[in-house]
C-alpha cells in the first residue's frame, strides 16, 4: 500500500507543510517515487510520522526527537532532561498566572518587574519606571535589597520631590535635599554595595550608567534632578561624617 503526501498528512492527523519541514528537518526520510515523480509514502513512514508526532505531543523539542525516540542516547535520560525543561517552564508560568491573579484582584500592577508587584504602592509612576530599568541593570541580589529600599512607605518629602516643579525656587530645592538626604544615608550605610556597585552589573559599569542617566532624564525635572544631586551629596556627606567619627 502507498500513499501521497496529502494521504499520509490525512492519516497522520497533520499537514502537508508539517511533513515537508520533517523531510527538511531530516526526521522523516524520504519516500520512493513513481516515474511521473509523485511520491510514495508506505507503513514505515506513517509509523515514524506517528512517533514524531507523538514526541511533539509530549513537548519534546524537534531537535531533540532524534536522541528521545530515534537515537543512540537512552530515551529515559533524554527524556529526563527535557521533564525537568518542562518542570521550569510550568514553574514560570504558574508565576505569571499569580502575577495575573494580582494584578485582576487589584493588589499589584503590571508596571514594574517580577517580584516588585505587591510594592507599587510605595512607588510613583516615575519610581515605577525606574524600577523597570533596575531590572535590567542589576544582579539578583542587588535587586533583593532595592525591594527592601522601596518598601519603605513614602513620606512628605518623597511626595514634595515627585510633585516639584521644575522651576523651583533654589531654597525649595535645598530643604527638599536635606529633607530626603538622611534616608537615603541609611541606604547607603546598609547596602555599602551601593557606592560601588561594579561587580553587581551584568550589562557592565559603562551600559548601565548611560541607562540609568539616561533614564532619569526622561523621567525627572530639571529641578528633581537638581534635588537628587543635592540629596546624594548631602548623604554622602552624612555617611563620610559617621565614618570620621567611628
């Protein structure tokens, strides 16, 4: 008994294309061909397509269907490997879908990073924004105890920063600096990884400067981001006194 393409699609419960990319693929081998040209496909390709089939049912990669069902690697240990790339895959998306949950349930936002959701109340839009770069930016680690800074809950002086307008008066600016310069000591003094972050940079120290700059351009005022100077000056201050005096 032989069979055309389109039968064997049909019998396979699959397409013409799908068989064509498995001959390409070299999953499939090719079949005989009368002297007009038009394939012949036979039991033995059925039987092969079924497993391919199968395989790709059970989420095995195509690259890898040869070492599970076809190849010389034993498919227990093939198979194995690939469980535990499923197990990961499941495990993700069970944390997306609690992130989703959250997000419907109103206690979290979809504006900032995994693991920041049930902290967007202690953050603005802008702060929200800034998270999402940190993301980026910085190794796990770090981003642990940027989580611990921000679940600090806001103050006056954190709402007086994020409603300055850029043209500010300079003794607005100044007050408003030294309002938030003793918080921002305490970071400093408890994450001392924070005055030289170097080794805590996957994108490296140039690429995550020009992000970071870059960014809180975007995001702040010519008057923030006067205070923000102020403020880290002003820490640093603060932080240099305590050594001087330890």
């Amino acid at each position: 008994m032989a069979w055309s393409t389109r039968e064997l699609a049909d019998l396979a419960d699959t397409t013409v294309n799908t068989i064509r990319h498995y001959h390409r693929e070299g999953l499939l081998g090719q079949p005989d061909r009368l002297s007009n040209g038009y394939k012949q496909y036979g039991a033995r390709h059925l039987m092969r397509l079924l497993q391919i089939r199968r395989l790709r049912d059970l989420g095995v990669p195509l690259a890898r269907i040869e070492a599970v069902g076809f190849g010389e690697q034993p498919p227990a240990e093939a198979l194995r490997e690939i469980d535990a790339g499923l197990a990961a895959s499941i495990a993700r998306l069970e944390r997306a879908r609690a992130e989703i949950r959250a997000v419907l349930e109103g206690t979290a936002g979809t504006d900032v990073p995994a693991g920041f959701e049930n902290l967007t109340a202690h953050l603005s839009a802008p702060e929200r924004s800034l998270v999402l770069v940190y993301a980026q930016l910085y190794d796990e680690s770090s981003l642990e105890d940027v989580k611990r800074m921000v679940a600090v809950t806001p103050d006056a002086a954190d709402a007086a920063f994020e409603a300055l307008p850029a043209e500010a008066a300079e003794s607005t600016r100044q007050l408003l600096a030294e309002a938030l310069a003793p918080q921002l000591a305490r970071h400093l003094r408890e994450y001392t990884w924070l005055a030289n972050p170097a080794g805590r940079l996957p994108k490296g120290p140039r690429l995550t400067r020009e992000a970071f700059l870059a960014t809180i351009v975007e995001i702040y005022n010519e008057a923030q981001l006067d205070v923000l100077a102020r403020t880290h000056a002003l820490a640093t201050a603060l932080v240099a006194e305590d050594s001087r005096e330890g």
